[in-house]
C-alpha cells in the first residue's frame, strides 16, 4: 500500500483543512497517510474507524509561510524537513505539503537531489482551456533565471508528466515568447525552440499567453519568473471577473436575477473548471522522488485532490519515466 507523508500543520488555516482533506482520501482510496505535526492535536481529529490508515511523526514545529526558505535547512525538527526526510529514507512514497513553498523547494531539492542529468527542477501547474481542459504550465516559480537547457529540459519533464495527467500521448509543447513567429523572443528563448524542436517531434512552436488558456497546446514552457506572474495574473483575473459579475447582478433588474438565477449551473461549471481546488498541488518536477506543493490556502478538497495527484504520480512513475526521457533525447 502507497505511504504519503503530508505537512499536517504548514497550511495558512492550520491543521483542520489539511487534515479534513486527508480523512476524505482516505475515505476514497486504500493508502497511509504519514500525518507529519503535533500528535496531541492531530490524533483526536482521526476518527477511529480510519486510525489504522494513519500513523503520527511528531512535530511541533513548522515554517511560517514569513520566514526564509533557507530557514527550513536549519531546522530538521520541522514538519516539511522530516516529511523530506521519510521520502529520503523510503519509509513513504511522496509528500504532500501546503506549506512554505520555498522551503520545500529547497529542501526537495538539497535532500532528494535531482534526477540524474536534470539541471534543475521546475513546478508545474495547471490552468483552464476552453477545451474543458488544463494546459501544464513551467516553471512558476522554481527558477527565476533560466538557460535555453533549462527551458529545453522542462519540456522534456512536462511531456511526461502530462502524458499521465491528460491520459493522451501525442502531447504537444508550447514555448511562450512574445509572438508565434520563430523569430520572436529572446536570445534565450530562440536557443530554447531550436533544442525542443530539434527533439520533439509533436513542438508546437511559439505561443502566446492567449493560448494557454485556448490550449492551444497541452504544455507550455517559460521561465519561473514570468510562469509566477502569468499564474498569479490570471488567478487575480478570474477572482476580479467574478466579483464584477456578481456586482452587476446585485445592481440588476429582476428580470435580469431570475435570467441569473436560471444560468447558476453554467456560473458553477466555470467555477469548477478554474478552481485550484480541482486538481489539488503542483508537483516539483525533476527531484528524485514525488513531492506535490499545494497552495497555501488550500481547502480540505485541495488537499484531498493533493494527495490523488502524489499517488497517481507514483503509480505511473513519473520520476523514472522522465529519467528514461533523458536517455532518448
């Protein structure tokens, strides 16, 4: 059976989310869960019909999501440097921490190490299309200064992990860049599309921050700098799109509430496809080992979702897959 380890106590709302968000996928699928935090408060929150699923690694320290991701290094009694740790010494099969996100980076990184022949890793996220679907996109964060190498290797990542993800084989890569034609970008950029070109038979070429949320393509790769803006942008679209319209129908007529009213199951369609809720964490490609970073705030969904993404990571062996990639390309 599949042993995750989760940051029981990293969250920006404590421990009930995370912890209501494990007893949900426990309730769904057969694995144990490593609840990393203080014991004394997490044990009475385990029901005792699900006790057998769950063991308790004390910790009455974490990372505040304030302090520096370097701060992590110093103290191993914390709850992400012990969840590390057990993925280090094989006692569990991934980490799920909605914690300080820098801090697992780093920790991920120094403890696991990369993937051998990977320079660095990357975290990818996922964004809606109006295909009703995600498009992948890296680095958000990871990396905020990048080589065409780097750029050329999240790719190689990327195609195999949303080969799993998307359930499909013919996934097609995008490179963003300021333009679709080949002579737009940067000097980077323009290394970067003749490597994945060179390499991957089904490159899109250039997109455009438009076609991400086309899905134009099924992947699209930048930097950690301008992924982070890109993600943080469009979250604070949908958020502001949101209020705007539920303002308008505040200051509405009735004839235009009741018309509301009636297209409530399309504004919950939307609601679901851009939730972040919907697909739980984003994993650090590239570590040698599963590690998924769920956003800060997320809900007890978040984190059951989480959880599903580290084990169908596991299961289809992404870490080993993209180590076979290197060999091929």
């Amino acid at each position: 059976m599949k042993k995750i380890a989760i940051d029981a106590m990293g969250g920006d709302f404590g421990p009930e989310p995370i912890i209501e968000g494990v007893l949900k996928a426990l309730k769904e699928k057969d694995f144990i869960a490593y609840l990393v935090g203080d014991e004394k408060i997490l044990k009475p929150m385990i029901p005792n019909n699900l006790l057998d699923k769950v063991r308790f690694i004390n910790s009455d320290d974490f990372i505040k999501m304030n302090e520096s991701a370097t701060e992590a290094l110093k103290r191993p009694k914390s709850t992400i440097y012990k969840s590390i740790e057990l993925l280090k010494q094989k006692k569990v099969d991934g980490v799920v921490s909605a914690g300080h996100s820098g801090a697992t980076m780093s920790l991920a990184t120094l403890k696991l190490g990369r993937i051998k022949g990977i320079k660095r890793p990357a975290i990818v996220t996922f964004l809606p299309n109006i295909k009703r679907n995600y498009t992948l996109l890296l680095d958000v964060g990871a990396n905020v200064d990048c080589d065409a190498i780097n750029l050329y290797q999240f790719g190689l990542m990327a195609n195999e992990y949303a080969k799993v993800v998307l359930n499909k084989n013919d996934i097609k890569i995008g490179l963003l860049s300021n333009g679709e034609e080949e002579s737009k970008g940067n000097s980077i950029t323009k290394e970067a599309y003749k490597l994945l070109k060179e390499n991957f038979p089904n490159f899109y070429g250039n997109v455009e921050g438009s076609d991400i949320f086309k899905g134009t393509t099924d992947v699209v790769v930048t930097d950690g700098f301008i992924g982070n803006i890109v993600l943080k942008a469009s979250e604070g679209a949908a958020d502001t799109i949101g209020k705007i319209i539920k303002e308008e129908i505040k200051k509405s007529g009735i004839l235009q509430k009741i018309g509301a009213l009636l297209l409530k199951p399309v504004f919950k369609g939307v609601k679901k496809v851009t939730d972040y809720a919907e697909y739980g964490g984003a994993p650090l490609l590239g570590v040698n080992g599963c590690v998924i970073i769920a956003h800060g705030k997320s809900n007890s969904k978040a984190i059951k979702n989480a959880i599903f993404q580290a084990l169908k990571y596991i299961d289809n062996n992404v870490t080993e897959k993209i180590q076979e990639s290197l060999k091929v390309h």
